[in-house]
C-alpha cells in the first residue's frame, strides 16, 4: 500500500461537476480516469497492481469512491458522488477468473475507514516476508485491509512474497550498506521517467526503510 497524494481535479472534470444536473452516472470520465491514472503512478489505489487506461479501449480500472456513493445519495448529498477528493482508480478486482474479487469489487458498497490519503494509516502495514500477507497495527484498518478489501487474497500475498523474495535474495548476495539501501530506497520511492511507480512498490519500501532502521 502506498499512500495517495490528491492532487487538482482535471478541469474537464469540474466543468461536468459544476453542470446543472449532472450525475456521477451520466458524466464523462475519460479525463477523470486519466487524472487518477497519473496522480497514483499507474498502480491500483489498493493492491499496487499494474492499471492502464486508453480512452476507447477497454480498460481494467474501476473509479473507487471511498464513501460510497448509496451512502452520500441515502444522506442527501449527491454532490460527495463527484467529489474528487473521494475517488481512486483500483484495479478489477478478479486476478485470475475465480470471482474471489478484492480491492473496490470486493469492498463494493461498504464504508472503510482506512483512508490512502493518510500517512498515519499506510505507516500502521506490515508484511510477512514468509508468505506476502499485508497487515495493519491499527484493528480496524486490519479488518478493512482483510475482510472489506480482500488484500490477502492468495494471488496478491504471492505476488507481495516474490517481491520480497527477489529483493532478499538480491540483498543476499552483497551486505548493502546504509547508503546503498537508501539508494535502493529512493529508487522505489521515485517515478520512472514515464510517470510510474514500480509495481507492488509499498512491499519494497516499507521492507528497506526496516532495514534502514537496523543503522540507527
């Protein structure tokens, strides 16, 4: 997990939002879609999973609206439906066909209260570098990540776990000093030249900032 830095909203996005009448269903969202694309570096706002969208071809994203739109439409307020300071892009959902969904498909209409925006919340994760599982210190937001998310679903915990097997394995075969690491650190922390992040980057950094720790 990585956290979510919210950036401006496309201006096609608030010329629709500010349209008399317009509904979240019936807006265009390409521009949307675009803008959350590039604020997240290309990856799930959930499971660090590789996204792409090209306007007119078919993509594997979903736009996530963290307060579920039923619940703003049940409290009257359908303007919380367009706010783009409520929506990420996640990824499908369904890795291998199984219909074992996770991230938003698995979430569907349930309120979370673990937010990506908030730094707190990302430093409370963990993963086990014996089987790629993602936790959280904090029960609730363990409970999200777990029951609401679906983040441990056996496809992503394997993934997580080649990740961190691959970088041990690396790291295994020279003793990286503290600047080497942070080297490494800064590599996965940064963007490619290309806008991306490096897929499943959180495993990576939460993983070299323990090392880091061992200096101190």
């Amino acid at each position: 997990m990585i956290k979510i830095d919210k950036g401006r909203e496309p201006a096609e996005w608030t010329e629709q939002r500010n349209t008399p009448g317009i509904t979240y269903e019936t807006a265009r969202k390409d521009a949307l879609r675009q803008a959350l694309l590039e604020e997240q570096g290309g990856l799930c706002g959930y499971c660090m999973r590789r996204v792409s969208f090209v306007p007119g071809e078919v993509t594997n994203t979903r736009i996530e609206h963290l307060k579920p739109r039923t619940l703003s439409l049940a409290q009257g307020k359908p303007e919380e439906t367009l706010a783009y300071s409520n929506m990420i892009l996640c990824c499908n959902g369904d890795i291998d066909g199984s219909k074992n969904f996770h991230c938003d498909v698995s979430k569907d209409e349930t309120e979370i209260h673990f937010k990506p925006f908030n730094a707190a919340a990302i430093a409370t994760i963990s993963y086990s570098s014996g089987d790629g599982s993602i936790k959280s210190s904090n029960a609730v937001y363990d409970k999200d990540l777990n029951e609401v998310l679906n983040l441990n679903h056996p496809r992503l915990k394997a993934n997580r776990r080649a990740v961190l097997i691959g970088l041990a394995t690396e790291m295994g075969k020279n003793t990286w000093s503290k600047s080497e690491i942070q080297h490494k650190l800064t590599y996965y922390s940064s963007r490619t030249s290309g806008g991306q992040l490096h897929v499943y980057c959180g495993v990576v950094i939460w993983y070299l900032s323990k090392k880091l720790r061992q200096f101190v």
